[in-house]
C-alpha cells in the first residue's frame, strides 16, 4: 500500500537555538535563563550544557548544505531572544539580527522555507530578574522583540511561530522546577500561562504588520490522554490531565473562556492567582485568529487516580521512556480539526530518542526510530484522509542536540553528532527521510506495529 500526501505537503526538521547553537557568550549575546539554569550545578544531567551544543553558530552554512543533501523543504529553527536584545529590551544587538538574517538566506538559496519560533524557552536573564513570564510586563517585551525581528526578517520569513509549547514554559519552569528557571509554585505557572498566552495575542498582530503576507502561528504539545481504567476516579484524573496540559491553552487561543472545572480544581487548591478575574479580559487578544496552530506530539498520557501519568505494561517506550502510540497522533490531529476547528496544523514536532551510533563502517542503523516515524507518518495521512488540514510535518529534530535536563544523554536527531569533533553522520532514517521526502510518502511493506525489545 502506499502512503502519499497532498501535492503542497511540506517536509522539514526542527532545531532550537539553545539546543543547538552554542557560543552562548560570543557577539554580545545575553545570558539567557538556560545559560543560568544550565551553569548551576545539579540542574541538568552530568551537569552538561548548551555553551557549545552543536556549535551551529559557528556551522550554519554547513548545516544549511546538510539540509540541502537530504532534500528537506523546511527548516524550522529559533531565535535567541537574549542574542537580539541582550538584556530582552532596549538596546539591540545587531550581530545576533546579522546572524539569522545570513541564516534565512542561505536556507533561502538552498530552497529551504523557514519557519522561524520566536521563543524556544531561553528567555533573556535580565528578564527573569524582573519576575520572568510570572512579571505581565514580559508579555509586552515579547511582542516589542517579536517586532523588532520580523522588521528585519519579515520581507524572507514568512512562517512565525510565536511560542514553543507554552504549557512546558509555564509548568515545566515554575511549577515542577525541572526546567529553567526552576519554580515550583503553581500560582506563578498560571500567571506565566497566561502571560505567554497574552505575548502571543499581543505579537501576533505586530507580526503581520511588518510581514503581510506571513503566516503566523503557536506551537502547542497537545496530548492524547487515556484513562488508565474505566473507574469514574480515572475518567476524572483523564479529564483533570486534558485540562492541565490541553484545554487550558486550546480554549482561549480559540475564543472560549479558560476552562470552568479547572479554574474551579485551582480555585479549591488555593492556587488560583488573584488577578485570575481581570485575566478574562485578555480573552480577545489571546484569541486573536491565527493561520494555523503547530503541533508537538510525542505520546500520549495515560491517567490514573491518585497518581503520575503511566505507561500500560509492555507498550513499546522510547529511551525517554515515552510510550509509542501513533494513533494518538491520530486522535489530536482529529481533534483539533472537529473540536476546535482550526484553519490549519502543521506537525511542528515529532520524533524518537534512540541512542544508536556509528557501527564499524560508520553507518547508523537507527531501525527503531525509521519505523517509529513510518507509524506516525502514517496516522497522519490517515487524519487528512478523515480531513485534518495538515499542511505539514517537522522531524524533531535536524540533529541530536541538547535535550534540555537530559542533557546530551538523549538522541532525537536525523542526523548524528559526535560532540568532541562536531562531525555529524546522517543517520539510516535521514536517508529514509529523505526518499519519503522525494516521494512525497512511502510504500508501507511493513507490519503496523513497533517492536518494545531494545
Ligand atoms: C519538546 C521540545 C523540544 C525537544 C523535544 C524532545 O518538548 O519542544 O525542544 O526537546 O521536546
């Protein structure tokens, strides 16, 4: 059977700048709150860090020439905030603006379209000094630097995605403290929620503004989330996770109200943050319409009463541990098409950590994560059969690169890094890829199941 998709289906890989670039102190660059995060020790695994990463900063031509070979039609990379504006407002750095400006050029001239997020998490330190995404302040700051780039870029890019995954931004860094700048209280996630949310309906605008003919969207993790049982109990821990990690972002960007039975699980938690009456009249800048919505998808979580998500036993994981489940794909991409009628999806994230490397011959049979991308592709195209307008699909990621607390420990890359020489080795499902690429599907030889055994 083959799989296609539709003729202006677009292919490409995503990066982010922390996770790849490095020089995170050279040509007047900021400190970012991942450079703090990361140089504190016990934050990150082996207590590795992103100052060198991939070092693309000082490789991007040879990175663009990378893209080129493999054929891939979109690259979706991110600005450092704190390498335009080092202190986040005020004074520009124009050799941070130079950069991804010769960037957008060469992928340009490779015939590589650009989808450029305008925040990847490294939000500028001197920022965080003044309370962070938690200050309401940072909401303005955000749309003055989204403008700031988009005059500069606006005339080449025509793809801006304002925010990565809001929900990992605010919970992630300042309620679990895993990510930077480490917080754990829950009234500060929801008031930076919110305030990510009210940057981007601020942005928006300012975006088309100085590039008209821009699409402009948000890239969201939207989960599919199981009960682990059929007991009322998990039907409500369901219902609780999709509210935390999913509707309380899709409901505003798409006009509703912040959803009742979690302001109401906050409110009895005493976790509401006071201000949560005057946030309801942000509604309409946060529901300001957007061309498309980005979508992140991993897995999905399963819930369960009086407990952390789970993974059903024996499911096939990834080396994060995340269970492999491409009809949750599926399900999302339905979702947002029947549920929240959205104009148009790209997958902006989706991918596998597998560690495999270079065999004596220096070929990489990453066999597992081939078929994991095969599974998923093929959910896909069946949501656009059920008709998902997915207009495209971002492998995350171009290259391994700095998984964020796993450091350098997890492998999510087309393409293999060996980080003491930089050499980077394209991986058996880079050359895959790139033939999916080519033909724009694939023929499906292969059972529709995924091996769990490593
Ligand atoms: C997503 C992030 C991305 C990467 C993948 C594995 O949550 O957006 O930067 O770390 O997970």
């Amino acid at each position: 059977m083959t799989i296609s998709f539709p003729p202006d289906f677009v292919w490409g890989a995503a990066t982010a700048a922390y996770q790849i670039e490095g020089a995170y102190n050279e040509d007047g660059k900021g400190e970012s709150i991942w450079d703090r995060f990361a140089h504190t020790p016990g934050k990150i695994k082996n207590d590795e860090t992103g100052d060198v990463a991939c070092d693309h900063y000082h490789r991007r031509q040879a990175d663009v020439q990378l893209m080129r070979d493999m054929g891939l039609q979109a690259y979706r990379f991110s600005i450092a905030w704190p390498r335009i504006l080092p202190a986040g407002r005020g004074r520009v750095n124009q050799a941070g603006l130079d950069f991804y400006s010769r960037l957008v050029d060469g992928l340009l001239e490779a015939g590589i379209t650009p989808f450029v997020t305008l925040y990847h998490w490294d939000l500028p330190q001197a920022l965080q000094d003044r309370g962070g995404w938690a200050n309401r302040d940072t909401a303005q700051y955000f749309a003055d630097y989204a403008g700031l780039v988009c005059r500069r870029l606006g005339d080449r890019v025509l793809r801006w995605i304002t925010h990565n995954e809001p929900w990992v931004v605010a919970f992630m860094g300042h309620q679990l403290g895993r990510h930077a700048p480490g917080l754990t209280d829950t009234r500060s996630a929801l008031r930076a929620a919110h305030h990510l949310l009210l940057s981007h309906g601020l942005a928006a605008p300012v975006i088309r503004q100085h590039s008209p003919a821009a699409e402009v969207g948000i890239a969201l993790n939207i989960n599919h989330v199981d009960p682990a049982g059929d007991s009322e109990a998990d039907l409500a821990a369901a219902r609780r996770l999709d509210g935390y990690t999913n509707r309380w972002f899709l409901d505003p960007l798409a006009g509703r109200p912040y959803p009742a039975d979690m302001v109401e699980y906050y409110r009895e938690q005493g976790q509401l943050p006071q201000e949560m009456d005057f946030m309801g009249d942000d509604l309409p800048i946060i529901a300001t319409p957007i061309d498309f919505v980005g979508l992140n998808y991993y897995t999905r979580l399963v819930a369960r009463a009086g407990g952390e998500p789970t993974v059903p036993e024996g499911a096939p994981v990834t080396e994060m541990g995340w269970e492999v489940y491409p009809d949750g794909l599926y399900h999302v991409l339905n979702r947002l098409h029947t549920e929240y009628h959205l104009p148009k999806i790209y997958i902006t994230e989706n991918g596998a950590a597998y560690s495999d490397g270079p065999d004596e011959t220096g070929r990489i049979a990453d066999t597992r994560r081939r078929d994991y991308l095969r599974l998923h592709f093929a959910a896909a195209q069946r949501a656009i059969q059920a008709g998902a307008p997915l207009a495209g699909y971002f492998v995350w990621s171009l290259m391994d690169n700095f998984e964020w607390a796993h450091g350098f420990s997890q492998r999510f890359g087309l393409v293999w890094l060996d980080y003491r020489t930089q050499e980077r080795i394209i991986k058996d499902s880079g050359h895959w890829y790139s033939a999916v690429i080519a033909q724009n599907g694939f023929s499906e030889t292969q059972p529709h199941n995924i091996s769990g055994a490593d």
